[in-house]
C-alpha cells in the first residue's frame, strides 16, 4: 500500500514540475479520472481536486480535495497517508468555497483580467460540460456582468488538457499490469462466449454472459456497452447488442472489454456461426481483415508515426478492394479511459509511437448487404516493437 501512495506522490510532483515550466501557479481537477490518476479513488459526486504551489509550499502538503460531506469519510479511508487534505464542501448544490480560496490557490478570487501578477490557473477543458464550467469560473473568478470571459481563455485560463493527456499516455508499470489483467478477463470472458455462440441464441443473451463472466473474474464493470453485432447488425461499427436472435451461417463481431480497478482493456474478434459450409464472401472478408491487422502489429515499432501504422492496413485493404469500407481509424489509446485522447493512430494522426504507450489495432470492414468484420487487439509498444496483451484465438475460414 505504501508503495502505491509513492506512485501517486510520484505523478502529482510530475504535474508540479508540468507547472513550474509553464509559469502555471494553480491547477483545479473536477472529473472523476484525474481522481483515479492521481489519488487511486473513485467519486461519483462533484468533487474538486486542486494543487498549487502556495499549498504545497505553506502547508507541506501535496493539495487539497474537497468533496461534499457524503464523500468525506470514504475518501479519508481510500487515501489515508497520502498528503492530501481533504475539506468538505459547505453546500454540495451550490459552493460556497470563496474564503477557502486563499488557503487553496493563495490569494481570493482570480480576478480576470489583471494577470493575476503571473498567476496563471489551469482546468481541463476537455472534460467540461457548460455546468461544470459555470460552477467553476462562478467560484474561483471574479466575473462582472459584462465580462467576455472567453477573451481570457488561454492567457489567465489555461488548458491543462495537452499536459495531462501527455503525462498518461505513456503507462507506468502498475497501470500496464492492470491492463494486462483487464485483457486476461476480457481474454478469458470471450472463450465463454465462443462456447455459448449458437443458433437461437440473441445478442443481447451472449452480452449478459460475457458480462456476468467478466465480472465474476473481478472486473469492477465492463469497460463499455459490450458489442455484439450479427448478420445485418454487423455493417455498424458500434451496433448495440439487441434482441436478435443469431442464426448458423451468420457473421457475427464481438468487440468486448473490461475494467479493472479503473483500467480498461478492448478486444474484438469476427466469427462465424455453426459448422460449415459458409459463405466465401464472408471467409474472405474475416480472412483479410485479420491479415491487414496482422501485418500493422508487424510493422509498429517506437518512434513510428501513427498513420504510417495505419497506413500499413489500410493499403493492403485497398489492395484487396476493400479499403473504401475501412471507415474508421486503425486504433486508439486506452487506459483509465477506452477512448484516451492520445494516442491516435488514423490516416491524419502525425503523432510518434513511444515505448510504454497502449493502443488497439482494429482494421474493420463494413459492406452493406454482405457483412462487417473487425479483429481487435491491445498492445503494448515495447523498446523495439510491441507485445500483444489479448491473446484471444483469431478465426480463419477456408
């Protein structure tokens, strides 16, 4: 336990030093990831997890959350030696923090405008909705009637978002061995489902086991809505398990993760129901998806742009005919999110693969009236290529 407090200490005193370069005296976090990031704890309430530099600085200690009352002693229990203080917000639906500001950011309401002798704030935008920018520029700025706050946007507001993201996109050891056990859930859920993957079953049945297995394997939840797509439902990309029942001969995606202690993993392999004969249209369509992604994960190495990767599956797709109906990007990162914001790799994304990152690669096919067919997996970009961390049997039809 202790040693997990070190790697939280650790990655809020990188944020300190992300601070200290870019003259940025305060940093406010309200979304309920930075809490897992940075503290290891899970909120489901409105909290505000605030560092400065007068705190740390004053106080000795490393910032200040505050959370409503109701959160007050479980988050005391989840931190415990962390340095961290912990306040209880006056008025859950409506804070009332303004003399607290102070003894948090070391000065009362940032006042807009004046520069603030240097004391620039970051938030991050990215995981704002009107609410939660409304709260807090409503409590920690000063804002008169007529103020376009937006003018202030980027000089006395920063967005910490490119920071942050950076910071998380290259996993430490811990997070990748959470990964790594996510996937082994996820791995380990998917060989049930292919034993319950019969005629008359529905979709949304083959979801429920998945699910049920996942969890029973100690998975906190599945990582999103659990994907299975059969016959026609297959042409979409993200189709919602539903009450279709799934017949011999079909196709079918099943693209399936879990979340363990708040790290996802996302695997998806492209199956076909019953004993054969099958259809040679679909065989070759599942066929030459699964070399596109095999042929990708050959090619990633550190230091790679990510669209070359994608580039990679997308050419022999088009060698096949088939490329017009590759319409999404080759993968994503993932992580505390299954949709993190960096890395990207798409036929647009310039940015370099790094060793320690974790993406997927998902070439997909989508032909109306003939069938979809996606082959997933998570993969972890090592010193001088990648390992893969599903390890999912991948279906070939003759």
């Amino acid at each position: 336990m202790v040693d997990q407090y070190k790697i939280f200490e650790y990655r809020i005193e990188k944020i300190y030093r992300i601070m200290e370069e870019n003259q940025i005296f305060g940093v406010i976090f309200n979304d309920s990831i930075s809490l897992r990031y940075f503290l290891g704890i899970h909120i489901e309430s409105e909290s505000y997890l605030i560092f400065s530099q007068y705190f740390r600085d004053n106080y000795k200690k490393l910032g200040i959350l505050l959370v409503p009352q109701l959160e007050a002693e479980k988050a005391k229990k989840d931190i415990e030696i962390l340095p961290i203080e912990i306040r209880i917000m006056k008025n859950r639906n409506n804070l009332k923090i303004d003399d607290e500001i102070i003894d948090i950011l070391g000065f009362n309401k940032i006042t807009l405008g004046s520069s603030n002798g240097g004391f620039r704030i970051g938030i991050l935008y990215s995981y704002l909705n009107l609410n939660s920018f409304k709260k807090i520029f409503s409590n920690f700025f000063s804002i008169s009637n007529n103020m376009n706050i937006f003018k202030y946007l980027d000089s006395d507001i920063i967005d910490f978002s490119q920071y942050f993201f950076e910071l998380r996109s290259i996993k430490e050891s811990d997070e990748i061995e959470k990964i790594r056990i996510a996937a082994k859930i996820t791995d380990d859920a998917f060989k049930v489902a292919v034993e319950n993957l019969k005629d008359g079953i529905t979709e949304i049945e083959l979801a429920a086991i998945i699910e049920y297995e996942m969890r029973k394997r100690g998975a906190e939840k599945p990582a999103f809505n659990t994907i299975i797509a059969s016959g026609p439902n297959s042409w979409f990309p993200h189709a919602n398990a539903t009450n279709r029942v799934i017949k011999n001969g079909e196709i079918v995606t099943i693209d399936i993760g879990a979340q363990y202690n708040g790290y996802c993993s996302d695997m998806t392999r492209t199956l076909l129901v019953g004993p054969p004969p099958y259809k040679k249209d679909l065989c070759n369509l599942i066929n030459k998806v699964n070399i596109s992604q095999q042929k990708a994960i050959i090619s990633i190495k550190p230091k790679i742009r990510c669209k070359d990767i994608d580039h990679v599956a997308r050419q022999y797709l088009d060698s096949e005919g088939l490329g017009k109906y590759f319409i999404h990007g080759l993968g994503h990162s993932v992580g505390l999110e299954i949709h993190e914001y960096k890395p990207i790799l798409s036929n647009e994304a310039d940015c370099i693969l790094k060793e320690g990152m974790v993406v997927t690669i998902e070439p997909g096919v989508y032909i109306p009236n003939l069938g979809g067919a996606r082959t997933e997996d998570l993969v972890l970009i090592t010193n001088n290529g990648c390992e893969k961390l599903s390890n999912s049997e991948i279906f070939w039809y003759n």
